[in-house]
C-alpha cells in the first residue's frame, strides 16, 4: 500500500505531492516499483491547521478519480476518518476506507457497508483524531488492540459491510509510546492468529526514530526491519513511503518461508 499524501504539511514528505501532477506522478511510480494499493490522505494525521471536509474532498477526490481512470487493477485506500469524505471517495472509485481514527465518526462503517467498500478496523486508545497520546498506559497493550479491533471488525460485519472487506490495523504509534509499538511489533502474531488480514503502517514512525535516535529522513532502515519482522509473522498489508525497498523485502521474506521461489536459480546448477 503506497502512502500518497496530498497535504501541505505531511510528516515526511513535506508536502511534496500537493500539486495534483505530483501526486498522479507519485501514484505512477509506486505501480511501476511494486505497489498493489495506494493510500491517498488528504489530511496530516498529527497537529496542525484545521481542514474542513470541503479542503479535504479538494485534495482527495480528484487523485481519486483520475487513479481510478488511469490504472484500474490498482486498489484505492483513502485514509480518512470522515463519512462525508469516503461516501464520495467510493463513489468516485476508492475501494477501501482507511480509517486510522477507529471509528471516531460512527458513520463511516455504515458508508462502507452501503457501498460495498473495504474498511479498516484500527486502534488509538481512545484518542480523536489529530491528537498525540501523552503517558498513556496498558495493563497489556497487545490484548488491548486484539479486543478493540476485533470487536470493530466483527460490529463492521454486523452492520453490513463484507466480511471479506475488513483489514485490522494495530495502528503504531497512535495511542501509543515507542515502548507500546515495539511490543505490538514483537507480538504481531497474537493480532494475526485472529484470522483477520492485518495491515501494518510502519513507515518511518516515530517509534522507529526514537528507537534508533533518527529524524524521518533516516529511518529507511529501521522501517524495513519492522517490515520484515512484522512480514515473518503474518501481517499481509504493508503501508509505505518507500515502495520498492519495501517490494523487495517483502518478496525475500516470502521466498524464505517457501511462499515465493527465487526469480532465479542459477547457482549450484549450471
């Protein structure tokens, strides 16, 4: 899933993708190095300038539509927690409401079910959308996150959206400190043996960068690491800056546990 922010004050990309030829150019090159999905955002998830359902449609919605025209294999993400927004983003074409808010508008799960769209189940501990968690605490933050989430995504289903439709997210960093993402990351298994698809969004947060002490800048190495723990134990949905590093690793991962062959095999036997 390749991370397309159209948001003059994005964490990492600085607002590089804002005009809409950047963005279109930004989605082109994720196809060509490896992307499934992309994940189109209109508004930054942490603090900032407020931004109106109006602003927000204004930058989604137009990526939307011309996504959908130009690549139609593609699966289309918008990371919003607005029914308004994701009633016209579906209707404009996007397949999956991203839902980072966990259900902060209770109406977007009906948005989904009317529609047909996918959703995303996640976990902030409680928080609203665009606020930063200040010393907050689990009793056990990975059965926290397993109980919320599956508990989302089996009430999705009950209010009509497709079962089949439904990713969970443990949502690092959101709700949570560095310690609490590290443990989700090292315990991903126990959210995977749920049986719902998890969807991992790693890239370059900030419990990677305090982890090694680095600015966005410099957390490519720390990012794939995660990836390829949280690879190993089963998360099958990887949201990512970094498109082909990302691509790669998962695919080295997958031929190690027998599910990928080698593009090639010449060694040994020639």
């Amino acid at each position: 899933m390749a991370i397309v922010n159209r948001t003059p004050d994005s964490f990492f990309d600085g607002g590089r993708n804002l005009a809409l030829s950047d963005a279109l150019d930004a989605v082109t090159r994720s196809v060509d190095e490896g992307a499934a999905m992309v994940d189109i955002g209109g508004v930054r998830a942490g603090y900032g300038p407020p931004v109106d359902v109006e602003t927000e449609l204004g930058r989604v919605l137009p990526v939307v539509a011309a996504v959908r025209e130009r690549f139609a294999e593609i699966a289309i993400s918008v990371d919003t927690w607005r029914a308004a927004v994701a009633e016209k983003v579906v209707a404009a074409g996007a397949d999956l409401i991203n839902d980072t808010w966990a259900g902060a508008d209770p109406e977007l799960v009906y948005v989904a079910a009317a529609t047909g769209a996918g959703i995303v189940c996640s976990h902030t501990g409680g928080l609203g959308p665009r606020t930063d968690p200040h010393r907050v605490s689990y009793e056990d933050v990975v059965a926290d996150v397993v109980t919320t989430v599956t508990t989302a995504a089996e009430a999705a289903v009950a209010s009509g959206v497709r079962r089949d439709g439904i990713l969970v997210d443990p949502t690092h960093d959101f709700g949570k400190n560095t310690w609490h993402s590290l443990e989700l990351t090292r315990r991903l298994d126990e959210l995977v043996a749920t049986g719902w698809p998890v969807l991992v969004a790693l890239s370059r947060k900030d419990f990677i960068g305090e982890t090694l002490d680095l600015p966005p800048a410099e957390r490519l190495e720390g990012t794939l690491a995660a990836t390829a723990v949280s690879a190993w134990q089963g998360a099958q949905v990887f949201r990512a800056h970094d498109v082909r590093a990302t691509r790669r690793v998962l695919d080295l991962v997958a031929s190690i546990r027998g599910t990928r062959p080698p593009a090639v095999a010449r060694r040994g036997l020639a």
